[in-house]
C-alpha cells in the first residue's frame, strides 16, 4: 500500500519551489530595504536641518520612524504605522519645500 505522500505530482514539487523562492526573495529585498528606507529618512531630514529650508523635519518624530522601521526584521506588522509615515513625510515635504 503507498503512502499518499509519494503520489504527488510534478506540478505540487514546482508550486512548492516557486513558494519558497518568493519567499526567500520577499526576506531578502526586505532585509535590504528596511535600512534603506531608515537611513533615507534619517539623511533628508538632516540635510533640511542643515540648509535651513522653509521646513525643518522633527528630528525626534522623523528619527523615531526611521529607528522604528528597523524594528520590522522582527516585528514585521511595525510597517503597517511606519510605510505609511513614510508616505506622510514624503508628502509633507513636497507640500512644503518641493522637490528641491
């Protein structure tokens, strides 16, 4: 009598890898990303300080995000208030300062 484990077919093992490969890929452009997207936040709003723009960033505020952000290799649902930050912060300056 065989087990129902070996009458899997051909298509179950490629559904399995392609799974796992976007995975893995979804981990690793995360993992590269998170501190892209902390260390991006953190220099705008430093080099605004630094110019003296029309608008200065709250350092603590925007600094808190970016450190926060971090936080997501172990909490990933940390995104969930941080993307959208980033979104607010993106828009904010726009609003305020252009593309400058």
């Amino acid at each position: 009598m065989e087990s129902a484990y070996l009458n899997t077919t051909p298509e179950t093992g490629l559904i399995f890898l392609f799974s796992l490969l976007s995975v893995v890929a979804t981990v690793l452009i995360g993992g590269l990303l998170a501190p892209l997207y902390s260390l991006c936040i953190y220099l705008d709003a430093r080099t605004l300080r630094q110019k003296d723009s029309d608008w200065i960033p709250n350092r603590v505020l925007w600094g808190g995000v970016a450190i926060l952000h971090l936080g997501s290799f172990v909490f990933s649902a940390v995104q969930l208030i941080t993307i959208p930050a980033g979104v607010a912060y993106l828009y904010k300056r726009h609003r305020e300062i252009g593309l400058r």
